[in-house]
C-alpha cells in the first residue's frame, strides 16, 4: 500500500479514537455538576468541549512521552512503521466502543497504549517497547493517581462539611452554594482533560510521522497536529457520553454540591500535576477515584461497591484486551495491503454494530437528568423546590 495512504488512514484513525476519547472521558469533568444541578447536561458538556479544545494547546509533555518514550523509533531504536500504529488504533477504538457501550468509565488511555503495546510487540518484537518507560509514566501513576486523588478528595470533603457546619445546631450552612463552586472546578477538571488526553493522539501521530521521516526524531507535535486533536477531542465532548455520565454521575454514590467541588478539585490537581511530569496517566481513573473518596468523606452516604467493583475490573482489562486485538490486528497487518482493508472493515464493522445496538437503549441527555431526579442524593434548587412546594400546595387544595 502507498506509504501516503498509511499514513492518512493513520491520522484519520488517530483522530476519530480521539474523537471517541472525547465522548468517553466528558463525564471526568461534568459527570457531578450535572448530578448536583450546578449545570444543565448540555451547558456543561459545551463549556467542557471548549476548555478542552483550550488546554489541549497548553502542554506537549505527555505528547513527547508517547511519541518518542513508550514506543522505541528512530536512531538506536525499532522503527514502527505505521501499518503497526494503525492496527494499534484498531484495538484502542474497539475497546473504546464497548465499554462505552455498557457506560463503563475505562481508560481511554491505557486502551492507546495497550493497542500500541499489542500491535508492537508483534510487529517488532519485545524490544520495541521501553518497559521502563511503561512502568514509570503509564503503570505507577495509573496505580498511584486514584488513590491519591481519592484520599485528597476524601479529606477535602471532610473540611468542606467542618467548614460548613453550624457550631449551635450541627447543621449544615450554605452548603447549596458549593454548586456555584463546580462551574469553576469543573471547569478546571475540563481544560487539565485537554492537557493531558488529547496529547496522546498528538503522540500517535506524531511518532507516525516520524515513522515515515516526514518529521526528525525527538521533535514534538506539529501545531497543524495540535489544532486537529484539539478539535476532535472538543467535539467528541460536546456529544455527550451520556451512558457514561449516568453511571458517574449517579452509579457510584449520591452527590451532593459540597462532594462534587472536592471531588473536581481533587481530579483538577492530580492531572495537572501529572500533566506537567509527562505522566500519561487515565483522567477517568483519577475521576473515578475522586467521587468515590468524596463519598466516603461525606457523612451518612455511600458508596455503591458493586458499580465501583464493574469498573475496576474494566480498569484492569482494559490494557491487555487492547493489546489483545491491537496483536491481532497487526497479524492482520502483515499480510500486505489485504491485510490493512481486512482491518479496517472489521474496525467499522464493529464501530457500527455498536452504535445499533446502543440505539436501541439510548440514553440522551433527558435520560440522565431523569435519572438524576431519581436519585436519593440529588440536590434540589431553590427554584425546583419552590416548585414542588406548589404542586403540593395544588395537590392538597
């Protein structure tokens, strides 16, 4: 196959993993606010698309990572050639799909590894692969960055309530007004996703380019390379991931304005922390991690273990069932240009069996703030309740 069509189905394939990265991960940063009622479903999937479109061009670091760390290219190294990335994309997207699908929120990142990794190690053998690299910048923080954003949020949900409590009565004052908090926090939590999780893409097709020396070993992303994950990953937030915002947002435990700022907070700090080492860690894992240490802070509310348990063990998948079909994938590969075509129908036949059978459940947008409404944690506005003070009013008259 012509080298320049490799590379443009490479990039095209780049783009739309993150394009679905953005879709999967909207719920790390809005996945509370639109629990608690701080923001309506469509505003803050708006506001999160337009602050990771922003912090997408703030930091390079986990990009350099990717590119010119995890997979070995160029000079003393294995050169990847880019029907490996392309078959490492295959496993990335498809693993992406389904656990979108049962609104599992999985790494989209350690999925992209995973599929390199898998298509790699086949393609060109162990050594194309620095493990230390894996170990030190993918493994420890995806190990290390829940917990820690977890106990952060945990603590900062105790403050928050100690704060909060009036020393006369014990209860709470104000606390409603930590909603107002979370458009800021959220915020925060979108424009950190930027910075770390459209850099991966940035990697990929970068280490592509410098595959085909079209771009100089070591060098980081183009800004033409920059602007179009930029955008995939902000328009790939803006429709929704609503399967996985439902469990976010309500699946784990009830959340109420005081635990959605610390959770935020706590998902804020540790990935621009992360960002800022070259740490290409999973943002839905320190998210995940972060709700659930603001449910343990608050008390009397829980945490739903069996929900928290689907989704560890879809964090524990997720690495090798990428890498799993990335290899196959690249077995595929190495049959020639029949072998590309045979990845890619299969790539798209799976894409569109799973966008039939979601659409025969859908979860929209209303779907989540019924579900919300429903839920024993969900916090009520002062014009809401207003609200159904009348209707009681009406029912009793």
């Amino acid at each position: 196959m012509d080298l320049t069509l490799i590379v443009v189905l490479v990039i095209v394939l780049a783009l739309f993993f993150d394009f679905t990265n953005g879709f999967h991960d909207t719920a790390n940063a809005m996945a509370t606010p639109i629990a608690t009622g701080a923001l309506k479903p469509r505003m803050a999937v708006a506001l999160a698309a337009v602050l990771n479109l922003v912090g997408a061009f703030l930091s390079t670091e986990v990009a350099r990572t990717i590119s010119g760390g995890l997979i070995r290219e160029g000079d003393g190294g294995i050169q990847i050639t880019p029907e490996m990335i392309f078959a490492g994309l295959i496993g990335a997207v498809c693993w992406n799909m389904v656990t979108w699908l049962f609104g599992l929120p999985s790494s989209s990142s350690h999925a992209l590894f995973g599929g390199l990794i898998g298509a790699a190690v086949v393609g060109a053998g162990l050594g194309s692969v620095d493990f230390t690299v894996l170990v030190s910048k993918v493994v420890l923080p995806a190990l290390v960055a829940p917990i820690v954003a977890g106990v952060v949020a945990f603590v900062a949900t105790r403050l928050a309530y100690a704060i909060t409590r009036d020393p006369a009565t014990g209860r709470g004052l104000g606390r409603g007004n930590f909603r107002y908090a979370q458009i800021f926090s959220s915020s925060l939590v979108a424009l950190a996703h930027g910075t770390n999780d459209a850099q991966k893409t940035m990697g990929v097709i970068t280490l592509t380019l410098i595959a085909t020396g079209a771009q100089a070993v070591g060098t980081g992303p183009e800004f033409w390379v920059i602007a179009a994950c930029a955008l995939a990953i902000a328009l790939g937030t803006y429709t929704g991931g609503w399967r996985i915002i439902k469990t976010m947002g309500t699946g784990l435990t009830d959340i109420k304005p005081a635990q959605g700022f610390a959770a935020e907070t706590s998902t804020a700090a540790t990935i621009l922390a992360s960002s800022h080492l070259g740490f290409a860690l999973s943002t839905t894992q320190v998210a995940s991690g972060s709700v659930i240490g603001s449910g343990l802070g608050r008390k009397g509310a829980s945490v739903r273990w069996r929900t928290a348990g689907r989704i560890a063990l879809g964090w524990l998948l997720t690495l090798p069932a990428a890498a799993a079909v990335g290899a196959v994938a690249a077995l595929l590969v190495s049959i020639g240009p029949v072998g590309i075509i045979i990845d890619a129908v299969l790539g798209l036949a799976v894409i569109v069996a799973i966008f039939v059978i979601s659409s025969r459940d859908k979860v929209t947008s209303g779907t989540v703030v019924s579900e919300v409404d429903a839920a024993v944690g969900a916090v009520r506005t002062p014009k809401a309740t207003r609200k159904n003070r009348k209707k009681k009013r009406q029912a009793a008259e």
